[in-house]
C-alpha cells in the first residue's frame, strides 16, 4: 500500500527527534486533561461485577487465566453450562487480564485501574498521530487531529469510566495492527514478515478486546482502494489481508455465540435497523460536533417506520448531506473516501443492524472518531494557504482544543462516584427509569434511604416521572427496596412520623405482591403492634398466614409434580422451601391469637371507660 503522504521512512536520530516534542506534548497534555479522573471511584454501572465482585481477576494463576479466555466459550461450543458466567456477557478476556494486572498491583484502589486506562489513551493518542501523519504528512496537522482525539469530551466514558477498559485496550491494538500492516508493505525480507506478523497478532489481541476490531480487515481494504497506486498491484495487495479476514471471522463468530446467549444480541430485525441507522449515524455526529448533553447510558428511544418516517427520512438527508459536503470539501478525494469510510466501517457494529442492548453510548465513538478528526485537519490544511490564514486557523485550532480540554476536565468530576454519576443521568434523563434506579441505588449505598426511597417511588408507582412495568425494572426495584424499607420505616417512626412509617409498609405489600411474600405483611403488623392497632395488626398477620399456607401447598405441588417425573432432587428441594417458611415465619398462629385477646381487653377497656388505644 502506498500512504497517501507519506513521511520518509528513517530510524536516524534525526527522525526520531523530530517526532520526540510532539509526542511529549501530546501525552503530557492528555494527561493533564484526565487527571483528575485518578481520583474518581468505581461507579456502580458494571464496576461492580466486572472488577469489584469479580474473583477471576484476583489471581494471575495459569488456570485462572486459562478460566479467562474459556469462560462462555466452552459452553456455548461444547455445552457445558459449568463455564458460563451469569455476570459476564461478553467475551472479552484480555480486558479481564488487564483487570488482573491492575488486582495483584492495586487490590481494588480504583487510582490503579483509573491509572491504566489513562495510560492507555495516551498511548491511543501517541498511535493516533501516527496514523495522522502517515494519513496527512503533515506534524503540526497530525499533532492537531491526536490532540483532538485525546481531548474530546465523548472520550471521558472509555477513559474516566474503569470498565471503559475494553475501548481503550483494542483501540491501542487497533491502531498497532493497522500501523503495522501499513509499515510492512514498506519493507522487505525478515522485517516484512515481522511486521505482517505482528498485525494479525494484534489484531487478535484487539478482537480479544472488543468485537468491534472484526472492521479492521475492511479498513485495510479500504486503505489499499483509496490510496493504492494503480500499477497492477491491487490484488495482490488485497490477498494479503486474506488472513486478517479469517482472523476476524473466527473471533467475531465466537462473540456472537456468547452475547447471542446472553440474549445482548436480541436476533435479526432489519426492518427496525433500518430505522434506527439515520438516528444512531446523526446522533453520533452531533456528539461529535456538539458534544453537549453528554450522558451514560444514553436515553435515546427506537423510532419507526410507521409513526417516525418523515424523521427517518430527514435525519438520513442530514447524514447524506454531510457526507456529500465533506467530500466536497476534503483536499483529496481519495483522503475523503478513507476517513468517511473509516467513522461508517467503524461504527457499523454498534448501528444496531443486528440489534444490541444500547442503541446511542458515547463510548461507542471512541476509536471511529479518528476518521473525523483526520479529515477535518486536513480540510483545515487545505485552507491555509496564506499566512493570515494560517493565523487564523492556529488560533482557532488552539481554541478548540482548550475548550475540548476544559469540557473534558468538567466531565471527568460527573464519574467521582455512583452518586454524581446517577445524578448527572438522572437530571438529563429524568423520564428513564434507569436512571432512577441507579441514584437510588447509588443513596442507599450511603444509607440516605430517604432519597433512595424517592427515586424508586418514581419507578415504582403510577405516579412516578420514570414509572416503569418492565419486568426487569420491578425486579431491580423490589430488590433495591427489600433491603432497606424496615431501616426507613423504622427511621420514621423514631422521628414521630408513624403515619408514613406505615406508608412505608404498606407500599411495599403492595409492590412484592406478586412475589407472594410473607415477609411485608409480617412487618406490616409489627408496626401497627407496636402502635397498639391490635386489629389491624391481627389482619396482616392472617394476611401473611394465608400467603404461608399458598406458597406451601404450591411447593407441595411443585414436588409432587417433580417426583411423577422421576426428578427427586427437585422435589425434595422444593419441600425443603415449604419447610423453610415454618422457620421462617414461625408463631403466626399464637400471634393472631395474642393480638385478638388485646384488642379483646382494648375493647373492654374503651367499654368500661378505660380509654385504650383507638384505631
């Protein structure tokens, strides 16, 4: 492949020099930028079954990591459901490795893990520059397009976010591979096949990483189509990407099976890809441009034909447009190709054509904004012809990329913790109910159960700004509440406010309803108890007695279903739980019977003058 503006291939000192100052700049200033991301914490938005809860990475033992390349894989190729893990569902084992470097040097002090993610993107960005140069020629324009990378704000979710690992990981063996191919074509003998080596390995590690390396081969295509010279060649440099090809198709295959299996692929629906395509390609330009209302996750909602084909229609002209202007624009038409087409390959894994868990998430623009950057330095270039403009242009350039920077900084303090992170969410997304969930999850950790009551509530109740009946949010929700709403309850009731101490418990009865536990009517009836509301406390006790007694006779049934198809384990698992509610809810019985003879002699009392509680 023949660069498009090739810089001389030289190892003299000289050479080397001239690229020293830039690269020192460039990751001193990227670490200026994010160091303020050393101090953040984890954040309760994958941090803690990826690396706090995660036991894999506390050992770099050869079968533990041997555990981490087979986990998933073995069961979706051999079936074997003892190597699947429920809190993993990609496969990505080289991110899992990394963890585990950072484990037997930090423990689990988030400053080591922030610390690798920031050296990685400097790294990124140093690689960046590389590709710039070897794309533009030219320093200080190459220089500009890395710094940019390095600096925009969209790159904080990769960067400041401690599972953002596996962007910044394949990125940088992304880039190495692509560097690599490009460099061998330029060499000859033992140092042609090292570097041809060194590419498909890399390639490996980055799919390893992330599936969104499976672009990488194309790109390769892609690089020889524009910038390759027309002698003849074409083919025979094509066949050298053949092997990448494979390397990509195999990896790709395996990451598919697994997220298909852990249902983040939810299977074919090309009609609803279709639609969806202009809204994810326009959204992501504009983060680009306008990197405001930054947020994870993102609340962008599907659109459909049916209801949304005028803005369907208009957002695809809006991308076409640009498209068609930054050809127009761009110096050569051959440079416009490969950057247009580097931001669309790049991006076409999380563009929803075989539909994913997420449709919009910032971090998905991690690597593919590289293309963008390249053509706009370059346009940029084109316009400096004269010393006037030449002024303007700096200036201009260096505006840009202090306000990247500042916006950049800023951003890093919304990830200080699961608080400032559910609360940055939540006040841009108020309506979604993840959002919710999160910052009240994020106040409980810190015992503010009356705040993480609130946010629930929103979810919870038809009232709420963020109500929600999805099955998955009433579990997070009943979850969350379960284990705090008697502290809370009991919190009210100490500071005088027995009224919505009650409240409390009765939410809740009706929330676990379909749970068919016992338990909130149990606590139910201890508050109204502990208020001498002996009936009323008489009636959630019979309450929780009647669940008792419908939850045991279905595990009875349960078992005895279970033993009429041979399965004893089963079944004595499932009258072992019927036999677990007698412990544990014993005494229901004598309780009724203790509350109806004090709310016997309260009756009497009032009777006879003796003024007992009233209810």
């Amino acid at each position: 492949m023949s660069a498009p503006a090739t810089p001389r291939d030289s190892a003299a000192p000289s050479a080397i020099l001239r690229h020293a100052l830039p690269c020192l700049l460039l990751a001193a200033l990227t670490f200026a930028v994010f160091s303020n991301a050393l101090r953040c914490q984890f954040v309760s938005f994958d941090d803690w079954f990826l690396i706090e809860e995660n036991t894999r990475i506390q050992s770099l033992a050869p079968l533990n990591i041997g555990r981490m390349f087979t986990v998933n894989v073995s069961a979706v190729l051999l079936g074997d459901r003892g190597w699947t893990d429920s809190n993993t569902h990609a496969w990505l084992p080289l991110r899992e490795l990394s963890y585990a470097l950072d484990y037997r040097f930090w423990g689990l002090l988030p400053v080591g893990y922030h610390l690798t993610n920031v050296l990685l993107h400097a790294a990124n960005a140093l690689l960046a520059y590389a590709v710039l140069l070897w794309l533009v020629k030219r320093r200080a324009l190459a220089w500009l397009g890395a710094a940019v990378f390095a600096v925009h704000p969209v790159q904080v979710e990769s960067v400041t976010w401690a599972s953002g690992r596996r962007d910044v990981l394949y990125a940088f063996f992304y880039l190495l591979a692509f560097l690599a191919f490009v460099a061998h074509e330029r060499r000859s003998g033992w140092r042609r096949w090292v570097l041809y080596g060194l590419s498909l390995a890399c390639l490996a590690a980055s799919l390893l990483s992330k599936a969104s390396a499976m672009t990488l081969p194309a790109v390769l295509g892609l690089a020889i189509l524009a910038f390759g010279e027309s002698d003849g060649t074409f083919w025979r440099r094509m066949s050298w990407t053949v092997p990448h090809w494979v390397v990509a198709v195999v990896l790709t295959l395996l990451h598919w099976l697994v997220a298909r299996q852990a249902e983040v692929v939810k299977g074919p629906a090309l009609g609803s890809s279709l639609a969806n395509a202009p809204l994810i390609f326009a959204e992501y330009a504009r983060l680009l441009f306008f990197p405001v209302h930054l947020v994870a996750p993102h609340g962008t909602g599907s659109l459909r034909w049916g209801s949304d084909g005028a803005q369907i229609l208009l957002l695809a002209g809006m991308v076409a447009g640009l498209v068609v202007v930054a050809f127009w624009a761009a110096p050569r038409r051959s440079l416009a190709l490969f950057c247009i087409g580097w931001w669309f390959l790049l991006l076409l894994p999380v563009a929803n054509f075989i539909p994913i868990s997420v449709l919009v998430a910032e971090r998905y623009l991690y690597l593919p904004q590289l293309g963008a950057c390249g053509l706009g330095v370059a346009v940029l270039g084109g316009l400096m012809t004269t010393r006037w403009r030449r002024g303007i242009g700096v200036t201009c350039a260096a505006a840009a990329v202090a306000l990247l920077s500042l916006g950049t900084h800023g951003r890093n303090r919304v990830w200080a913790n699961s608080r400032t992170f559910w609360q940055d969410g939540a006040s841009k997304w108020p309506s979604i109910p993840v959002m919710r969930i999160g910052l009240a999850t994020a106040y409980a950790d810190v015992n503010d159960f009356e705040r993480a009551w609130n946010q629930y509530m929103m979810v919870a109740l038809s009232w709420g700004r963020a109500v929600s009946y999805n099955k998955e949010h009433v579990s997070l929700v009943s979850r969350g509440l379960k284990k705090f709403y008697d502290t809370l309850a009991r919190q009210r009731e100490g500071s005088g406010r027995s009224t919505e101490a009650l409240e409390v418990y009765e939410t809740m009865v009706r929330l676990l309803q379909e749970e068919k536990s016992p338990e909130p009517w149990v606590k139910l009836a201890e508050a109204h108890e502990r208020r001498g509301q002996w009936v009323k406390a008489r009636e959630a006790v019979l309450a929780a007695q009647t669940l008792v007694r419908q939850v045991q006779k279905e595990k009875e049934e349960l078992a005895k279903a279970h033993e009429e198809q041979g399965d004893d384990d089963k079944a004595r698992e499932a009258r072992l739980a019927a036999e677990k509610l007698d412990a544990d809810y014993p005494g229901l019985a004598e309780w009724v019977k203790r509350l109806e003879a004090k709310a016997e002699e309260a009756k009497r009392g009032q009777e006879g003058g003796g003024g007992g509680p009233k209810e």
